[in-house]
C-alpha cells in the first residue's frame, strides 16, 4: 500500500497522469507558497494511505506553465483529481488532511 510522490513536468504529464491506469491527483505547488508547505505533508499522507488506488503527483507551478494553463491554476496549493484527461475534483487552497480524505475518498 506504500506509495510515494512523483514529481512532474509539464513533459511528462500526458504519460504520468492522463495515460495513467488508476485516478491522479495532482498537487500544484510553488517553492514560495507559505499555505503548500502546510499542506504537503497530507499529500504525502495520501500517497501512502491511497496508494493502491490512486497515483499521486506533484507538480511546481511556475516552471510548469502549460499545465498550469490547460487545468486553470488560480492559485497554490491545488489539487486536481483525474481520470484519463477528465478533472473529477478541483481544489484550490489550504486543505486539512482529515477534509483531503473527505473529498477524494468516495471517488475512489
């Protein structure tokens, strides 16, 4: 069930997330983003607890411009949940873990 956090470029989304053969959640992130580094610990939490059903990527925003675009990242952190090419869940902000598995779990 251990799983770990793959991190991503603009490059590898098509292969990483979109071909990807269980759900993704993608965490947008900035190296200056005070709420991301409060926040990354629950995204590691939900690689390690959904590991065996979900793939989880991180990716930061600002060298990572087209995806950015393509998912409309307004703001960091954020989290998109997909399924091939299609975002089933759409988060911006802080999140609690507790609120984290609140949301993602019944799409699983």
């Amino acid at each position: 069930m251990s799983s770990s956090v793959l991190v991503i470029n603009d490059g590898e989304f098509q292969t990483e997330v979109v071909n990807a053969t269980k759900p993704v959640l993608v965490y947008f992130w900035a190296d200056w983003c005070g709420p991301c580094r409060l926040v990354s610990p629950s995204i590691n939490w939900v690689a390690e607890t959904y590991g065996d059903r979900l793939k989880v990527v991180k990716m930061e925003v600002d060298p990572n411009p087209n995806s950015v675009k393509e998912y409309q990242i307004e703001g960091v952190p954020a989290l998109r949940l997909l399924k091939g090419n299609q975002v089933i869940l759409s988060y911006e902000g802080a999140i609690t873990k507790q609120k984290l598995a609140d949301l993602i779990e019944p799409l699983l």
